[in-house]
C-alpha cells in the first residue's frame, strides 16, 4: 500500500484529529485515586478529576478493579463506582457523576465549536445493576445563558455497554483561553423530579428551562439498596467518529492528574535557638497548578525530637501556603532542640 494511501486511511479513521492526545478527559480509564479508593461522602475523594453529587440519598463511591469482560479485552483495570447505601425516591435526590474541562483545552482542542458541521464525539464503558433508560448531559458554562445537551442510553443489569454519541457544535457556544470550567460532563443514574420535566429535548443543545435537567427518570436505581453504576474508558475527542481508545501511562496520568491535586510529604530538619526562633522552608511544585491551590493538612504534622513526638497545629506552631508553583511550611515556637517535622500537606485546585 502506498503511502498516500495509508496516510489517506489514517484521515479517515480519525477524522483529521490527533493521532495522540485525542482524549480531552483526564483519568479517563480510572486508574488514579490519589485521596483513597473508598469513601461514603460526596465530591472529589476516590477517582481523580470525577466527582460525586449526592444529594438525599446514601451512596459510597469507590474505584473498582476489573479482571475480565470486555472492558478488560479493551485493556481497562478499573472503573467508578456508585453504590446506594440509603435508598431514596424523593422528589429532591441528587446522584450524578461530573467530569470538568478547562475552557482553553476546549477551545484550543481544533474543534470548530459554533460550526453545527463539526463534532466532538463521546465514548464510554458503563454498567448498571438496575436495567432501564439513562441520561447524560453536557454543560458549556461560559455560554450565556449556559447551554446544555442531553442525550439518553439503555442498560441492560449488570452488563457492560459501550455508548458512542456525536455531538453537533452550535452557534451560541462559549470557550476562551480561561483555566475555569468550560464544558462539564455528567452521568446521572437518578435524579428526583425537582430535576426533571417534560420540557427537555434531546440531542441538541438548548438553555436550561426551569430546573428540568433531564427528562423523567422510569427505573428504580436510586430506591434500590445496594444498586450500583459503573463508569470507565470516557474519550471525548474531536470529529464525528469514536476512535480506539487512547491509553497512556499511569504515570503520564497521574501527572495530568497533579494539575487539579496531589499531596505532598513534609520532612524538614527543625531547629529553634536563640539564633533561629523558627524554620521556614519553600519547595517547587512538580506540577504546576491550574490556579493557587488550597493547601490542608492530610496527614498530621509532627513534631520529632528526643525520642518523643508533639502534634502541631496549623495557625499555631505550624504556617502553611501555597501558590500554584510553590508550597511553603513554617515551623516555630516549638523546643530548643533539633528535631524532624513531618507529615503530609494536600494541593487542590479542582475545578
């Protein structure tokens, strides 16, 4: 085959996209989990860059491991999950999956997104142990008023489904080089019907009416103790066409990762004399931040010195800040010996 036509080829199957870095999601096979594996509150704490809503309900969210099934031939090891520990059908209840991009990565990404002939294209692996119809939506955040595209699939229980959709541009869409929200994406296994209405269209995109975000929701997932939804291999990319998906290293992605969070170990040799009342170091982020980042305690600071350790407190003996390059920690007023603080510090600056 000549060259010509491999190259030809190529443009076919990707659409004229990247052959590299097609992905815009971030942890999209689920394999980091820098704040732990399991955990019974909402937000970001399990999976990197995915956050849980809850709202009226009990869910734990935890990262799973995946050993066989076609996810697995795929070459996917993990997934997120959401299992209902207090069930509720309340008109109130709030469980959605979101996923946030950065509105420069949209509007550099190569897509001509006020063109309705040009496409982003959505792909993932999800899996429910209540079978029924399903909503996801997508949000542009910069758009004014904000627009909103939904579209629905059907799982069967208990059983991985690959869902592709295309997804058009339209003229009154957003981006611009900003480090905020620009496009967020959301899987939603139940919303109570204070979410939800008859006004909502699908796949296009439109501005939010009342606070219906998707239609009505028929199966009982969120009143069904111990029911699960699963989420892995999310590509959204560039052109009309689901390529392949694009794995890379854990590496390169926890680094991705680090962006948003990461935490950071403290060791630092102490001294307070009369030359030196406190000690005060700077250190150089790995990863820059997206923005300044809040900086807490994740694993509590000490205090070593002959044998015996003393807990510090933060605003007390202890400072700590943080820019988006930089971290710093004071130590002060403590005894007059050497000793070794140590601990764990946090950087967040999630979207």
């Amino acid at each position: 085959m000549s060259k010509a036509r491999q190259l030809a080829d190529l443009g076919n199957v990707y659409d004229d996209g990247a052959l590299s870095n097609r992905n815009l999601i971030i942890n999209s096979a689920m394999r980091v989990a820098q704040r732990g594996t399991s955990s019974t509150s909402s937000g970001f704490q399990t999976v990197d860059r995915f956050k849980s809503g809850v709202q009226t309900i009990g869910v734990t969210q935890s990262q799973g491991s995946i050993t066989s099934g076609t996810p697995f031939e795929e070459g996917f090891l993990n997934y997120y999950r959401q299992t209902v520990t207090t069930p509720s059908s309340a008109s109130n209840v709030i469980m959605e999956i979101k996923h946030a991009i950065e509105s420069q990565d949209i509007a550099g990404s190569g897509w001509d997104f006020k063109n309705t002939n040009k496409y982003l294209t959505l792909s993932f692996f999800v899996r429910s142990s209540v079978s029924g119809t399903y909503y996801c939506y997508l949000r542009n955040t910069e758009a004014s008023p904000e627009l909103f595209y939904r579209f629905s699939y059907t799982l069967s229980a208990n059983s991985w489904t690959k869902v592709e959709k295309t997804i058009a541009g339209n003229s009154s869409l957003a981006f611009s080089q900003a480090v905020s929200e620009g496009l967020a994406l959301f899987w939603v296994p139940v919303f109570g019907t204070d979410y939800t209405g008859s006004s909502v269209n699908l796949d296009q995109w439109e501005t939010l009416s009342g606070s219906d975000y998707i239609p009505d929701v028929t199966h009982a997932w969120g009143n069904t103790s111990g029911a699960t939804f699963d989420l892995t291999g999310v590509q959204l990319e560039v052109g009309d066409t689901a390529t392949p998906f694009e794995h890379i290293s854990y590496g390169d992605q926890l680094q991705k990762c680090q962006r948003f969070y990461e935490k950071r170990p403290v060791e630092m040799d102490y001294t307070d004399d009369s030359s030196a009342s406190a000690v005060y170091r700077t250190y150089t982020i790995p990863v820059e931040k997206r923005t300044t980042p809040t900086i807490a305690v994740t694993s509590g600071l000490n205090y070593w010195s002959g044998g015996s350790s003393t807990a510090l407190t933060v605003g007390s003996n202890v400072n700590i800040g943080a820019t988006s390059k930089t971290w710093s920690i004071q130590g002060y007023g403590l005894t007059s010996a050497r000793g070794i603080l140590n601990g764990e510090v946090s950087l967040d600056a999630e979207l």
